[in-house]
C-alpha cells in the first residue's frame, strides 16, 4: 500500500490541537515516525524524551488549529 505520509501528518497535527494544554503542549501519544516527521517539518520541538506531551512551535500551532477546523469542523446549517 503506497501511504501517503503528509496527510498522516497533517491529521496528527489536527489531533494534537485536540489536546492542547497550557496554551502549546499537547500529549503526545501519537505514532513515533509521524512526530518525528512533524519536528523535521518545524511544526513541534523535539519529541524524544521523558514529558508525556510535546510543545508546539507557533507555526506548528496555527497550523494545528487551522487543520482542525479543515477535518473536523461541522459546516453550518443552512436556513
């Protein structure tokens, strides 16, 4: 199967928007490879370590929030 790695990236970035805290750290229980492709990309600091969640860079964090609204936002009714 040909996996197309960018779009596991950008809805793990969604998802971790879904867990933020402290306003840029969201938990980080997520697949290793893809964190780690984030944190190449400058989306999030370096994952490896003993905190249980990771810090998101600003872009990291806009980009978190936008790709949650794109995937997982309802659209509104319509009158």
């Amino acid at each position: 199967m040909d996996i197309d790695t960018d779009k596991i990236d950008e809805a793990v970035l969604a998802l971790l928007h879904l867990t933020l805290h402290d306003g840029v750290r969201a938990w980080k229980g997520h697949d290793w490879d893809a964190l780690d492709r984030l944190y190449q990309k400058g989306m999030i600091d370096n994952p490896v370590g003993k905190a249980k969640s990771v810090v998101l860079t600003d872009e990291g964090l806009a980009e978190s929030e936008r790709l949650f609204r794109k995937l997982f936002e309802r659209s509104s009714p319509r009158s």
